[in-house]
C-alpha cells in the first residue's frame, strides 16, 4: 500500500474551539481528502471528509458544544482547500489541475 500524503494546515485559524491539524491522501487522484482536527486540544478519532470537487466538508461539524457560524465555516473549507489544493498541484499528476 501506498504512504499517505499529507498537509499542515497548523497555518490555518482556529475555528472557535476547533483547531485544524493537518489534511491527509492516499492516492494523487482521489478527491477527497480527510482533514484531522482538534476541539479543545482533544484529537478527534475521525476525520471530516473534504471533497475536493465540491470545495465542501461531506462530514458536518456536529458537535453539541460547538455553534459555528456557517460564514466562518465556509471561510476555513475555501482556506483548507486552498492549501491541499497547491499542495496537490506541485505533484506533477496534479500539475495541470
């Protein structure tokens, strides 16, 4: 199997209680990638699904402590896919993206 890629996305503003850690891949194609955050320093096990197409989280963040403005929101998916995105592109299968 192949070693994942990845991102730092520590450069990325806190989202309320939530801290964004880093963006993860396993093939150069797939389009979607899994975003690892924090709340309140605590990893969470599961990461939420950013699909690349769509430039939009698949998995909501649902959190009963957490009430995020849907702007704030948007702010950091546009930010997040951003930075994967450039990321991606120095990889030559994704040079003419």
């Amino acid at each position: 199997m192949k070693k994942g890629l990845y991102v730092d996305l520590s450069g990325v503003n806190d989202l309320g209680k939530i801290r964004f850690i880093r963006a993860e891949w396993w093939r150069e194609e797939a389009r979607a990638v899994i975003v690892r955050y924090s709340v309140d320093g605590q990893p969470r096990r599961n990461g939420l699904r950013l699909d690349m197409d769509k430039k939009a989280f698949v998995d909501p963040l649902d959190d009963a402590e957490i009430e995020l403005s849907p702007d704030l929101v948007r702010q950091r998916t546009d930010e997040i896919w951003n930075i994967v995105a450039r990321a991606r592109a120095k990889d030559k299968a994704f040079a003419s993206v």
